[in-house]
C-alpha cells in the first residue's frame, strides 16, 4: 500500500514541511488563544503524528511562542503565519493549520471545539458536534 504525503508551507513558502498520513483528528478550534493568534473567528487544525512530519525547508525560520503553561505556537518570523501548536499534554502529536496545507487529507473536521468560548459574529451551521466546557471538548447540551 502506497504511503500518501501531504505537503505545507506559509505565506511566504520559506517554512515548507510535510507529513505521512494517516492524521489523528481535524477540528475547528474556538478558543480566545487560537482566534487572537490567527486573526480569525475560529482555527481549523489537523493532528499529526510527530513521527510522520518533518520539515523541508525553512525550520530555521520558526519563532516559537509559549501560549499558556503547557503549549506553545510556532509561526514564520519573515512572513508571520501561524503553523503549529504543540503541547505537553500531547508530546507526540503536532497540531497544523489545515489552510496551509497542499493536498487532500485523509478526513474532514469532525467538530467544533472551545465551542462555548466562540464568538457571537461567527456563524456556525455545520452538523458537527459542538465540544466545550472547561476542557474544551466535553459535550454541549445548549448548541446554540
């Protein structure tokens, strides 16, 4: 069975990165720290194995931000996108940016999470499942 690679970069194409499939999980993020970072009402990510990823140009060129006690974010110092999130409570896992990938994945966002922490300009009328609460994935029973 042939392995599929799927390609990404930023803006200005000086990060390039790649990783093998399968992903873990793809979702829309809501919370205030993935919306403030990204300039965006909500942030689609992708969950990759780190053992699956690894960079093709540019590493050179992150600049890293610890965001809270156990998570920090990397982004394009010349270009300024934003590109991954990691965190302790998931060291071996990388969180990508879906928008900067080229190529088709293996899955579709399957919720939206930090739900309850959205804002009121966005609408959301998907049928997906609205994660919340102070995890930020535990089930809603108000989705509106």
């Amino acid at each position: 069975m042939a392995t599929t690679t799927i390609s990404g970069c930023c803006f200005c194409d000086g990060v390039r990165f790649e990783f093998t499939l399968p992903t873990q999980w793809c979702g829309h993020c809501h919370c205030s720290m993935c919306r403030r970072a990204h300039g965006a009402g909500y942030v689609t990510w992708v969950a990759v194995a780190r053992k699956q990823f690894r960079f093709t140009a540019g590493e050179d060129l992150l600049t890293h931000f610890e965001s809270s006690d156990h998570g920090k974010r990397s982004f394009c110092r010349k270009c300024g996108s934003s590109l991954f999130c990691e965190s302790s409570h998931h060291a071996d896992v990388i969180d990508v940016v879906l928008a900067n990938l080229e190529g088709e994945l293996d899955r579709q966002p399957q919720a939206n999470v930090y739900f309850s922490d959205r804002v009121e300009w966005v609408a959301v009328d998907d049928s997906l499942p609205r994660l919340g609460g102070a995890t930020g994935v535990e089930p809603l029973h108000d989705t509106s």
